[in-house]
C-alpha cells in the first residue's frame, strides 16, 4: 500500500471573475503516472478562514484512489469538492465524484479504452446535479517518457443535467429543467518534463452537443511546477471553462489563477 498526503500549505493569491462558470469538470490526470501496481491515496487540501470587518471561509479538497492490476487496468476513484462562504452567505459550494477504468490493450505504446461514470453539482452555476457516463479511446502520441508526453482521447457520453427554478430579469419565474444529451468528446493531456525542477501539466477537455455542435464545453486546466525536493513544489495554476450556450442565460464563463506550494508527508 501507498499512501501519499499533499498539504497546500500556502497561497498567495486567487483570482476569480465573476459570474462564473463552474462546471462539475474533474481533472483525473495530475496523479495519472504515478499509480502503479500498488494502492495509492493521493489528497489536496487547502482553507482559508477571516474574520473581523468580514467574515470569510474556504475549504477545498481533492482526493484520488487509484490502482492496477494485471499490468493492463486501471481504476481511479477521484472526488473533489469547493465550498466559500462570506458574511454566513454560501456563495460557492461545488461537489464532484468519478470513476474511471482504463484497460491497456497496447501496454508498449500507452493505449487504452477507457470507461466513466461521474456525479455532481455546482451552487455558482445553479446546477443542482450532472451525472455522466460514457466511454472512449486514448492514444500515446509521443512515446517518451522521460521528456513527458502527448496523448489524444475521444469518445462520447451521456449526460443528465438539472438545473433549479429561478426568476430572470426580476420578472419572470423560470421552472426548474432537467436535460439530456449525447456529447462527443475530444480530449488532450500533455506532460512536458522541462528539467529536473520544471515540468508543465496540461489537460484540455472539450464536449460537444452530438445534434448541435454549435453546443460545446471546454474546459482548459495548466500546471506549472517548480519542483524544490520530493516533499516540495511550488505551482503556478491556470484553469478556464467555457460554455457556448449556457441553459441559463446569464452564467457567464470563468477563469482562475492560482500560485502556492504543497508540501507532501
């Protein structure tokens, strides 16, 4: 058994652009190469409490399970979930959980199928629950290891989405509506190693409507790590997410910076 604890210990700022886009997006690939034939736990955390003229707090916190076995599959388990309050008013509360399994039919070049089933929900999008479940195929386009690597994913999925009751423009009162759709999915990961200190960790999701591609998602996420020793890293972290054609009107898209270090125990 492997067990591994990151503690975010410190952040220096956040930037947030309001209104926002939350969408229950889960990056599964940060812990990606270092699941093994082993179990592995692997858990972020960071908060943030004031209190005086305002009173503010955050808890964030990311945890994945994984593991292989028989060399060719893998099964992820990952959770994370987001939730601030400022003046006792919840103004983010965001909640997502997924299982993934791949299963490695070309070992020597990284190739797999994968499978997902995902669960969740977002207060700042006003989406009471998004469930996914779906499939596809991965490939290895560079085969190094050392440097890092380029992989493309594709497939698609079905997703279920609800969204509540709200009024618009003071006057109108819309009814709470539950979606449904099949959404294609074309998907990018990248692992650049720099030098021994510097490595860049990209993933690039996108999902399109299967009947409408005028209706996508895209959901951009970059990590870049200047690593001090094995028990510590400084990051510098940029997130983005789009949405074409909100089923709420004015949900707009969001973008997050992030700079901080973690140090593992």
């Amino acid at each position: 058994m492997y067990l591994r604890i990151k503690i975010l210990a410190f952040t220096l700022f956040s930037l947030a652009y309001l209104p926002s886009f939350s969408q229950t997006v889960i990056n599964t690939e940060s812990n990606l190469n270092k699941i093994d034939s082993t179990f592995h736990l692997f858990i972020d955390g960071m908060g943030d409490y004031k209190k005086g003229n305002l009173d503010f707090f955050m808890i964030k916190t990311n945890l994945t399970i994984g593991s292989r076995f028989k060399e060719k599959n893998l099964i992820r388990f990952t959770f994370s979930n987001n939730y601030q309050k400022f003046n006792g008013n919840a103004f983010k509360n965001t909640l997502s959980g997924q299982l993934r399994y791949n299963y490695f039919y070309n070992l020597e070049k990284h190739h797999s199928i994968f499978l997902f089933t995902q669960l969740g929900k977002s207060q700042r999008s006003m989406l009471d629950r998004r469930y996914l479940i779906g499939g596809g195929i991965r490939h290895r386009i560079t085969p190094s290891e050392n440097s890092g690597y380029f992989d493309l994913a594709y497939g698609a999925f079905y997703e279920n989405e609800k969204y509540p009751e709200y009024t618009l423009n003071q006057i109108n009162e819309i009814p709470s509506e539950t979606y449904n759709n099949l959404r294609l999915t074309l998907n990018i990961f990248t692992r650049l190693k720099l030098n021994k200190h510097w490595n860049l960790v990209s993933v690039m999701y996108s999902q399109w409507k299967s009947n409408r591609i005028k209706n996508y998602r895209m959901f951009f996420d970059s990590t870049l790590n200047y690593i001090i020793s094995k028990k510590a890293t400084i990051f510098l972290k940029f997130n983005s997410r789009i949405q074409s054609e909100p089923y709420i009107p004015f949900i707009a898209n969001e973008t997050d910076t992030l700079i901080g270090f973690r140090i593992s125990i």
